[in-house]
C-alpha cells in the first residue's frame, strides 16, 4: 500500500496537463499547417501592377504629346511666333486644336501620375504591413514591396533629374 500510495502521490505533484496526456502546445503537425497567402501582400502586388501600368500609360502620354509638338517644323515655328505676338492664336485654328489635345494630354497624364503615385505608396505601406504577419506566406508582400519601390523611387529620380535639367 505504502507503494501504491507513493505512486499516487507522486501522480499528484505533477502538473495537470502531464497527469491528463494533454500538452499546452499544438502539436507540430497543426504548428506547420499549410500557410496561406498574407492578403496585404496579395493587394500590395495588385497595386504595383496597377500602379506600374499607370505610369507606364502616363509615360507613354506625356512621350505622344512631346512628339506631336515637336516632330512638326510648323508646329514649332507657329508656337516660337506665339512668344512674340499673343494674339496670333487667336486666328490659326490648327494650333489651337494641337495645342487644345496636347493640353488635355498634360492635365490627363499629370492626374495619371499623381494617381500612380498614390496607389504605389499604398501599396508600399500595405506590402510592409503584409511583411509583418505571422503564419503567412510572404512572397506577395516582397514582390509588392519591391515593385511600388521601384515606382516610387523612379518617379523621385525623374522628377530630381528633370529638376536639374531644366
């Protein structure tokens, strides 16, 4: 008895988990369960490719409207005599129409820009966020991450480069 009374004893001072089989922690099977996609990460990736299609579309904008004022001698010389006379505008309708779809193209590409700029800070933020969650799978997060760097970081050294250039 003296025995069986140990072994109780013993069963007793032992924490409560051990006494029952039952353990605190997740097994590893459940620990290792198949992760999924952090969402962040998935919709920071969707913005840099929105965002990268929108410059890429506001670039190629501003480059149509370069290109139809200066590939014309016309064009050009009408727009150097506007320097001198003001008023010369007002008679040549021609000028007024390129000088009219060249304008909407600027104000266009310029909400273009400023929009894409936009969604790719979003997305850096919500990329970062995404870095940050546990148990997910990252993979989004770091595309994201990178592509709306790549945007913001190229719209800055265009924007420093012209600064300069001018």
């Amino acid at each position: 008895m003296d025995n069986q009374q140990q072994d109780q004893d013993v069963q007793n001072q032992r924490p409560y988990h051990e006494q029952t089989g039952y353990t605190t922690f997740a097994p590893y099977s459940e620990m290792n369960a198949q992760l999924t996609h952090s969402k962040l990460g998935i919709a920071s990736f969707v913005i840099a490719i929105v965002a990268v299609i929108t410059m890429a579309i506001t670039f190629a904008m501003g480059y149509t409207t370069v290109m139809q004022l200066a590939t014309n001698p016309e064009t050009l010389e009408q727009l150097m005599s506007l320097a001198n006379d003001p008023t010369a505008l007002e008679n040549n309708v021609a000028l007024q129409e390129v000088l009219g779809t060249s304008l909407i193209l600027i104000v266009v590409a310029t909400i273009l820009l400023f929009a894409g700029l936009i969604m790719a800070f979003v997305g850096l933020i919500l990329g970062i966020i995404g870095l940050t969650a546990k148990y997910k799978k990252k993979v989004f997060a770091i595309i994201g991450v990178v592509l709306n760097s790549i945007v913001l970081v190229g719209a800055f050294a265009l924007f420093v480069i012209s600064f300069f250039t001018v």
